[in-house]
C-alpha cells in the first residue's frame, strides 16, 4: 500500500511518460503478455497506473471536454460533473467573488468557474488532480473547518458514496447535512450538489431561501441542486433544466388535475420537470390532465408543441395482458415495439423482447405504456409524435 505522498509521486511519473500512455492505450488488458512486455520498458507500479489513467480518460470520453489530458482514476471521474452540468453551473458564480469549491474532487466543476475561484479538498491526491485539472488555487483541507469564507459564494460537493460505492443519504454523507448546514450559514449564498432523488423537506435547513433545481443530461436526472441565498431564485420553488435541449423552467408546484380516463394524446414530461414537481403547473397551463393520481404522465385533447414533452398519439387501448397487447399490435401493423410502464406493472424488458414479432415488415415504430389506473390495468398503444 502505497502513501498518498508515494501515490502523488507515481501519477507525476504516469503522466510525464506519453510513450506508456500510448503504449497503454494500444493493448489489450486481457492479454498477460501484452502487460508482461510494457513492465519489460516501465515498472509493473508504473504501467499499473498507466492503465488506470487510461481507462479514466476512456470512461471521460463523453461526459469531460478536456477527458484526453484529464488527470484521474475512474473514481474521480465518475465523481466529477460532466462538463456541460459544470458549465451550467457556473453560469451563475459569474459575478460573484470571492467563489469557493468545497470538496472540489478532481476539479470538473472548479474548472469552469470563475478563474479567481479556489478549490478545496480534504485529499491530497485529489488536490494535486484538481490542480493539474483546474491550474487554479487549490488548498488541502476539510471543508468543515476551512475559515476562508467570509462574503463568499460557494459550491459544495458532499461525499455520498462510502467505500464500497454505495449511495449515502444526507445524514451519512461527508460532510453529513447538519454539517452542510453550518457551512452554509457562514456565507452569502451558492449552491450544494445532492443526490437527484432528494426531497425537499431534507434541505429545509440549507440557508434562508432555497431553490431546487433537477438538470437532466441525454434523458436522466444527473443532479439535484440546491441554490441557496443569494443564488436562489426570487418566487421559485423548484426548477427543471435539461442540457438536451437548453431549456430551464421555474415555478411553484402546483399538482396535475386528475381526472380519470384516457385522451386522445399522451403526454411524457422531461424527467427533470417531473421530478421538479412542474409537470403539473406547465400541465394546467396546456390544459392537460392525469389519469390517475401520482401517474406522472399527463393526457389531453390535442397534441401540443412542448419542449418539455414527449406526445403520443393514442392508437388503441387495451386490457394488460401479453396476448390482447400481440393482438392490438397485428392489428396496427406495428414494426419495432418499445414498452414503457410506471410503477413496476410489468418488466418493460421483458414484454419488449415478447413482442418483438411484427405483424409484417412494417417499419411503423409504436410505443405500449402498461398502466394501473386504479384498479384497472390497461395498455395504451401509442405513436410517438415528434415535434
């Protein structure tokens, strides 16, 4: 086991040496006599590390701008915002000073705000990564105890995984959400980064004034952010914003009116706007309705142009049972099939493989939602619509 100091010296070593990297890059891991040869040229600690560095910068490759020259183990990457949430982010530091990044990691987020920002860590190795990452200020310390934050703004990103990888909740992360609190109460405002599934009754103690934001990246909610103080929107509850298209909602929540039968058109929220709670208050304003109470999918009259959601034309509705769906499928010359649920009625996985059998070699793509409206569990059959 090697010390943090020992570690630190090793990556130096790892990445002044673009022939091991490249090397690396060019075998195959499975293959014992394609490492044997590279610990012929470079120690076995040294290609090991290469192969990390390797990997990280491969597992970087869609989410990171600068994933060929990033310094990281996969951890850190996995750990880090992708580039265009950071960017999102630090939209609103822009005119804010001085700016601070708690529990900065390898720097993906620090990276993007503003250049006087300084970042903070209580991992000397991920100090030395963020600085190599970020080129910015960078000082190694708990960020529970760090005392530099008078008229600060800042984003604070708490640990939430332990050292098996598991997802923590607010009071096991580090720092835990009393602590949060506290760090929160010493300056005028910023932002904390929390898991996507958090309720707001657990930030209730994040500085005076909150505001919840969802962002979805390529059709999942990646991050829950609390803004707070003085970054917190005036009048906002919570908001949805989504990198797919660029777009971001605020508002108050408001519930979806329910009303207990099928229309014509079916509506699917952006995920962050579902989970934000706003589906139902952009839902009223488009005169749409849920069918069941908590379904999350919203029906209407008429098709409607919205960002915000996927439309589905309803074909045909149909009791849940595999045989009537195969059935109503035949009779819509169906071609590919995708199957949707809510609430775990039935593996979409499962009844997508059983009905992959077109009627014909139609390439007419429909989309099946199995539901329970109540007692009732149905099939919608349905065309997406594009917009």
């Amino acid at each position: 086991m090697f010390s943090i100091e020992e570690q630190i010296q090793i990556w130096k070593r790892v990445t002044a040496l673009p022939a091991l990297l490249q090397a690396v890059a060019n075998i195959n891991e499975s293959e014992v006599s394609e490492i044997s040869k590279l610990r012929k040229m470079w120690s076995a600690v040294e290609v090991r590390f290469a192969i990390e560095l390797v990997n990280a910068r491969k597992s970087a490759a869609k989410r990171l701008d600068n994933a060929a020259s990033i310094v990281s183990d996969i951890e850190g990457v996995q750990q880090s915002s992708s580039s265009a949430i950071a960017k999102w982010k630090a939209k609103r530091f822009a005119h804010c000073s001085p700016v601070v990044d708690l529990c900065c990691g390898i720097g993906g987020d620090l990276l993007y705000l503003p250049d006087h920002a300084i970042g903070v860590d209580v991992d000397p190795l991920r100090c030395w990564m963020a600085k190599q990452n970020t080129g910015k200020k960078i000082v190694c310390e708990d960020a529970r105890t760090f005392s530099e934050l008078k008229n600060a703004s800042i984003l604070l990103d708490p640990s939430r995984r332990d050292s098996k990888g598991r997802r923590l909740n607010v009071e096991q992360m580090l720092p835990n959400i009393s602590e949060v609190e506290t760090i929160c109460s010493k300056v005028t405002g910023g932002c904390v980064k929390l898991s996507p599934a958090i309720n707001l009754e657990e930030i209730a103690g994040i500085g005076e004034k909150r505001e919840v934001e969802y962002i979805e990246d390529r059709g999942r909610v990646t991050q829950g952010i609390v803004w707070f103080d003085s970054l917190a929107a005036k009048n906002v509850e919570t908001t949805a914003s989504s990198i797919t298209s660029g777009k971001t909602i605020s508002g108050v929540i408001q519930t979806p009116r329910v009303f207990g039968e099928i229309g014509p058109w079916l509506f699917e929220p952006n995920p962050a706007l579902e989970r934000a709670k706003l589906h139902g208050t952009l839902g009223c304003e488009l005169e749409l309705w849920e069918p069941a109470f908590g379904l999350g999918l919203l029906c209407g009259n008429k098709k409607i142009q919205s960002t915000w959601f996927t439309s589905f034309e309803v074909l045909e509705t149909t009791s849940l049972r595999l045989e009537k769906v195969a059935a109503s499928l035949r009779n819509q010359h169906a071609g590919e099939v995708e199957v949707k649920t809510r609430g775990g009625v039935v593996d979409p996985n499962i009844w997508q493989i059983k009905l992959q059998k077109p009627a014909s070699d139609s390439n007419k793509r429909l989309t099946v939602f199995a539901l329970r409206l109540g007692k009732k569990r149905i099939a919608l059959i349905t065309r997406r619509v594009t917009q």
